[in-house]
C-alpha cells in the first residue's frame, strides 16, 4: 500500500491507473473517507467486500462526477429525487433511486435500486472526470467500525489489504452522507447525515418521512461505527464530569467528548475522537448528546450506535 500525496505529479493520474488495473483505491470525500473501485469492475468490487469483512447484502453507494450521469444509471427518477439533485448535488447527500441494467447486481445486492451520489470533495471529482466513470466507495473501514476521516485512519484500518490512499487531509463534514430513499412517496430517511432533513424541508419543500418497512438501509445494524471502548451517553456538562469523577475513582479511564456547543465540529470531530480514545487505551468515553435537530441529528445517531444503550 501507499499513501499518496496529491501535490506530487500524477497523484490523480496514479490513482486513475490503479481503478483501471482493478486495484482499491481509498479517497478523501468531503464526508469521510471512501475505498473505491470503478463501478463496471465486478472482481475489484468483491474484494472491497473482502477487505471490509462486509456482507454481500450491504448494498455499495455509485458515486457520480456530474449530476447529468445520474439517467445512465438510473430510471424512473421521481420529481422529488430530482429536486434533492438540483439543490444538494454536487454534495453529501446519497439517494437511492431505481436502476438501470448499467449497474451490476454486485453493487447493489442484486436489489432493484441503486444509491448514487455525487461528491462535491474537489479531488474525488478531479478523479471521476479523469476517470470518464463512476465508482463504488463505501466508507474505508472494516465493517462496523468508525468510520475515517483521515488517511491515517485507512491505513491504521485497512493498511496493506489495499493498493493506494490518496491523502486528502481531514474530511471537511468528518460523518457520512445522508441517504434518502426515493423510491417512495414520501421519500424516507435510510441514513441521518451530513444534510438534515430540515434543509431538505427548506430547500425543497420535501418532508422527509422516517424509514419503516423494506426500505429500512439493509446494514443500520443498531451497533455500528462502534469504537473498542465503551461509550456511555449523557444529557449535559455536568452529568459528564459526575460521571468521570465517579469512574476515576473507582480507577476506569474515563474520558469526556463534548462539542454539543458547535455541531459542525462534533462532526468533524467525533469519529477522531474514537479512535483517538482507543488509541489512548481509554476505556470509557463519555459523550454528550448533540440538540437533536440539524446535523445534531446525525451525530446523536452515531453516538447512539456507538454506545448501543442509552444511560
Ligand atoms: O458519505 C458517504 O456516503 C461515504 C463516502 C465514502 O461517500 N460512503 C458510505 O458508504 O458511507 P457505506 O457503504 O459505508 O454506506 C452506504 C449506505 C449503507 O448503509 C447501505 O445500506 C445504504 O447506503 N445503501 C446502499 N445502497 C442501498 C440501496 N440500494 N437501498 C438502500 N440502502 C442502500
Ligand atoms: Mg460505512
């Protein structure tokens, strides 16, 4: 494996190489890192399954350099599918869509619909155009853990198991995209994400319904993005320090993660914090919960999956 950086010569041109000769390639997106493979490429796509240790059911999200590819892959497109593109796209907002026969059934768990999404991250559309193609990128982790907002992070991860990192730095949004099932009327929320529902209500006038039912994103297991130590979740500052004090006392490192005041820097934070504290050898973080409306929403869900319980 190696790490790339994308002010040396070629970087881009490296990585394109490496896609067509079926190699993995991890690239920074403005969400978080993603292990990509050109999306025509069935061999290279089941080894990102094999490198994640991911289920084949775990459908992959197509990622786009233009809005207009979006007819290539998918049809039927609803008018709300096609007003989520024209406001959020190029960005972190992933929808899932009815598919064309361009997409192999290696993508999508042989399901009827694809998620596609178009990233705004100016070296992974640098990439795309160069590439004169889409890829697959699932986040660059092993299945279930947090997911990596560094190049570190995808080496610490996925090290030699892969070809090529493409350094990007941190990600800028530092949690996933926000995944919306379009197939539906109205459509449902599969992911909570970089973008909230409520700038989708403003944007676009969509009151983005809960998901029930089928469309529920195969793979929101309820433990997920779960870091080795223990997370225990709490209201506020001072319930946060009570509870320190009492695990310092008893002798368990405990470790305190609140940026509940600034959510775009719990965002960008908190998956670096994780894997901060297990590098630490802390064994419990104690995390204050976001205001659940806005992007406070998809960190509480994190946090949520982190800690698998509630105190
Ligand atoms: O921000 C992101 O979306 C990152 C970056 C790298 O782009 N990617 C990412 O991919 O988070 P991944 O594979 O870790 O998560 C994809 C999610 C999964 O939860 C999956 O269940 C859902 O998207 N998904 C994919 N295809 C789907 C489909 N056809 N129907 C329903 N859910 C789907
Ligand atoms: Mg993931």
């Amino acid at each position: 494996m190696k790490v790339l950086d994308p002010a040396t010569t070629n970087a881009i041109e490296q990585c394109v190489v490496a896609l067509k000769r079926s190699q993995l390639v991890a690239i920074p997106t403005e969400t978080v890192y993603g292990l990509a493979a050109l999306a025509t490429d069935k061999v290279a796509i089941r080894r990102i399954y094999a490198v994640k240790s991911r289920p084949s059911s775990h459908p992959l999200i197509l990622h786009i350099a233009n809005p207009a590819d979006l007819d290539y892959w998918a049809t039927n497109v609803s008018r709300d599918a096609r007003d989520l593109v024209d406001a959020f796209w190029p960005g972190p907002l992933t929808i899932v869509v009815n598919r064309t026969d361009s997409v192999c059934d290696e993508i999508t768990g042989a399901r009827d619909t694809v998620a596609i999404r178009c990233p705004s991250h100016k070296l992974t559309r640098e990439l795309l155009l160069q590439l004169g193609s889409a890829i697959v990128a699932p986040s660059a982790n092993k299945f279930g853990k947090v997911s990596p907002t560094r190049a570190q992070h995808v080496v610490d991860d996925l090290g030699d198991e892969i070809d090529l990192i493409l350094d990007g730095g941190e990600c800028d949004v530092g949690l996933e995209s926000t995944v919306i099932d379009c197939t539906t009327n109205p459509p449902q929320l599969l992911r909570a994400g970089a973008v909230s529902i409520e700038q989708i209500k403003d944007a676009c006038n969509i009151a983005v319904s809960d998901a029930s039912g089928e469309s529920r994103a195969p793979g929101m297991l309820d433990k997920h993005y779960a870091p080795n130590c223990r997370v225990v979740l709490v209201a506020d500052a001072d319930e946060a320090d009570r509870r320190r004090h009492e695990l310092l006392t008893q002798g368990i490192r405990a470790r305190v993660l609140d940026y509940s005041a600034d959510l775009e820097k719990y965002a960008h934070r908190l998956y670096d914090s994780l894997r901060k504290a297990d590098d630490d050898k802390v064994d419990v973080v104690i995390a204050v919960l976001a205001p659940s409306s806005g992007l406070g929403a998809a960190i509480n869900d994190r946090l949520y999956k982190a800690a698998n319980s509630l105190e």
